[in-house]
C-alpha cells in the first residue's frame, strides 16, 4: 500500500463474531473504517504503514456492542430498588418520567455518555409516548442505532390516527436531519396497551414507510393474564390511567399467539419473550422475527429463567439490550453496557464465550436490521471499537478472560492506561 493508513492498533488479542481472532493482535483503520484485524504477522497488516501507531499490550479489542433495547428517556431517574407489583411500578415510572423537551434531550444525551462509556457502539432506543422523545433523540450527539416512537391505544379510530400523524411527521423530521446513522421505527408499547388494530396499523405503516417496528411481548404474567382473560393487575392499570377500552376483550390466547399473524410479513424485533412456551419458540423460529433478552433487568423483575439457549438452538436470532436504567443494580458501574450483561450469562450459566460475543454484536445488528459487518472486524466496517484489559502472559482464551476478570469494557484509548 501507498499510502500509509490512519491509524494501526497492536493489542494483546483481537476478536469479532465474524472470523477474527487472533492472539496477539493488530487492527488498521483507515478514513473511519477497518482495513485489516487479524494477527501482526498478516501480509495485509506487516507491510502497512500508518500515520499514528497504538501499542496497547494488555488489552482485548473488540467491535463495539449492541444494545438493541433501552429507554434512554428515563436515565435522569436513575437505577432504583424493585419492591412492588410490575404494574405499581410501571404506574409510578410513567409518573416520575421526565415530560419537557430539555429534560428529555438531557436524560437521553445522559444515556448516551453512559453507553459510549461502556464500549456500546449501536442502540435500540424506545423513544417515548410523544415526538418530544423522538426529537431529542435525533437532536442529542447521535449514537448509531434505531429510535422507536412509542404508541399506545386500543381499538380507537384516534389512536390509529395519532400514530400515523405522529409517524408521517417524524419520518419528514428525519429525512430532514439527513442522519443516516440514527434510523428511526415504531412501537406499539405492548399487547395490553396497545390493541391488534394499533399494531396492524403500525405493521402496514412499515411496510410503506421502511421504518422498524419492536414491542414488548410476552414479558409479564400480568400481560399473559391480560391477553388472554381481558382482567388483572393490567386492566387496573388501564382503569387507574383513565385508558381503559371498552373493545377490549378476552382473547384466549397467549400474547406470542396473538400477535403470530403480524410476524409473517414484517421483522419484529420482540423486546423480552421471558414466558413462552415449546409452540412458541417454533413459531419465533419460523417467524422473521428476533428477540431482545434483557438479563439483569430480567432478574430485578423476579422473572423466570429465560429460555435463550432454547431460542438460539431453534434458530431464533436473540440479540441483548438492558432496558432502561432502573432496572440495573446500584453496584453496576455500566447500567447501560452490554458487556454486565454478557458476564453475567457467562457466569450464571457458563454460555459460551463466543455465542455471547454473537449475541451481543451481529445478532444485535440483525435485530435492528442494520448492517451485520459493522459490529465486525471485516475489511470496510465502521471503526466502533472496544477494548477491555486482560492479561496476555494468561494462557487462557482472551474472550474467556476478559468474561471471568472484573475489569469493564470501555472505548479504546489512545494510549495504554
């Protein structure tokens, strides 16, 4: 090569979910995308000459994470204690949720400081009830990924209404911004606040538009309960909302069963699925669909054990996300990084390395359907990197390492630290 490249990382190992891994490694960008990774003795990295060469010696490079679910709107209330029904707490968030723009624009910038901090490269933000959510979302330092407008509503003409008036403009708004690094989607918030006429209407708006859809599914016995017998703790909340719907009626039916018709013609990146079943997972899998696990947010609600591993060996792509920062324990330096999420699966349930890697990178991607080789270290991807120490004297596997030791996942420096 000519002309010499940017910049040249040497590192202890450097690893993606693609076909880099190599110990030790090197990694060269150039003009903000990777030109070659892979071991320093690689004729396509040896005979490079760059600009700024990086010796970090005791650190593991990886791409930078995806956290393909948060609700970066509601990291000004910070993490707090689980102490009472799913839907009492739901009413109060909904309560205590920041309501005017510059609190919005600063919980959300708040959200992303924090997830650049803990080496995430990509998000799925749910943006809110309203464009103000959404603006500020687009309007704060952008942070690759999808924003989704949050909608609500049962069976009324209005609500359909709302959202495509809402969804036009935002569309218009963001074409304007000529952000092509932020794309933008929509949510139907979840099956007991958002009816099938909502979610059809939001289905068919994707299908015009291009935009993503998500929504919560299957996340709460009190949602299952709701589906299927039209009462509980969820149809109280509705009441004590004032949304209570008189269409709303018993279904019969689990919500993965319910919403099965709207998965056949559009991806759906599902947020949760923790309570399904064996018919479930065979659905998913047959579906376009992809599934969000939210481990320790998982845990902080009491929830059963998730059935990843099932959904993964089916041949469902289940990606990683956070939710919001309330969930996260008060001891967790990173509330919003994917990497607490990703050792606590490995040491809770010895998941392999490498599928959590896969997990939490190019199944992410897919989830948000963006490109796949930007969460890698494929030759043209986008440089979002992350590194985390280990020690290159240990023999064991660097990613293995890097799981079992304590030290976080955090942007690359510039020089070692």
């Amino acid at each position: 090569m000519n002309q010499p490249v940017d910049i040249l990382y040497h590192v202890a190992a450097v690893r993606d979910a693609g076909r880099v891994a190599a110990r030790p490694g090197a990694l060269a960008l150039q003009g903000g995308r990777v030109v070659a990774a892979g071991h320093p003795s690689d004729p396509r990295l040896s005979r490079l000459r760059a600009r700024q060469t990086v010796e970090l010696p005791q650190r593991l490079l990886l791409p930078a994470l995806v956290n393909a679910h948060t609700h970066l709107a509601l990291t000004s209330l910070g993490p707090r204690p689980f102490t009472s029904k799913f839907t009492e707490w739901l009413g109060q968030v909904i309560r205590e949720a920041p309501r005017d723009r510059q609190a919005i624009i600063d919980s959300v910038g708040r959200g992303i400081d924090l997830s650049v901090r803990a080496g995430v490269g990509y998000l799925g933000d749910i943006a809110g009830a309203d464009e103000l959510a959404f603006g500020a979302r687009l309007l704060a330092e952008p942070m690759p990924g999808v924003s989704y407008l949050e909608c609500f509503g049962h069976e009324t003409p209005r609500a359909i209404q709302t959202m495509e008036e809402a969804a036009r403009k935002l569309q218009g708004e963001w074409v304007a911004s000529g952000r092509d690094e932020v794309h933008w989607g929509i949510t139907p918030h979840a099956p007991y606040s958002a009816g099938m006429r909502l979610y059809d209407a939001a289905a068919r708006f994707s299908q015009i538009s291009g935009c993503r859809l998500t929504t919560h599914l299957a996340e709460t016995v009190e949602e299952l309960q709701f589906v299927r017998d039209g009462v509980g703790p969820c149809a109280d909340l509705l009441h004590d909302l004032g949304k209570w719907d008189v269409s709303i009626k018993p279904t019969g039916l689990h919500p993965v069963d319910w919403v099965a018709p709207l998965l056949k013609n559009a991806h759906w990146l599902l947020a949760h699925c923790n309570y399904v079943e064996d018919s479930h997972i065979a659905l998913l899998a047959k579906s376009r669909a992809s599934v969000v696990y939210c481990p320790l947010a998982s845990e902080y609600f009491g929830h059963v054990a998730h059935r990843y591993r099932d959904m993964l060996e089916a041949g469902v792509n289940v990606c990683l996300g956070t939710d919001s920062i309330l969930c996260q324990p008060p001891e967790n330096t990173q509330p919003l990084g994917i990497w607490p999420q990703m050792r606590r699966l490995f040491r809770r349930d010895g998941t392999d390395a490498d599928t959590l890697l896969t997990m939490a990178t190019v199944n992410g991607m897919r989830g948000l359907e963006l490109a796949r080789i930007d969460a890698t270290f494929g030759s043209g991807s986008r440089s979002w990197l992350a590194s985390v120490r280990i020690d290159p004297n240990d023999v064991t596997d660097p990613l293995t390492q890097a799981l079992e030791n304590d030290y976080p996942l955090e942007p690359v420096p510039n020089e070692e630290t």
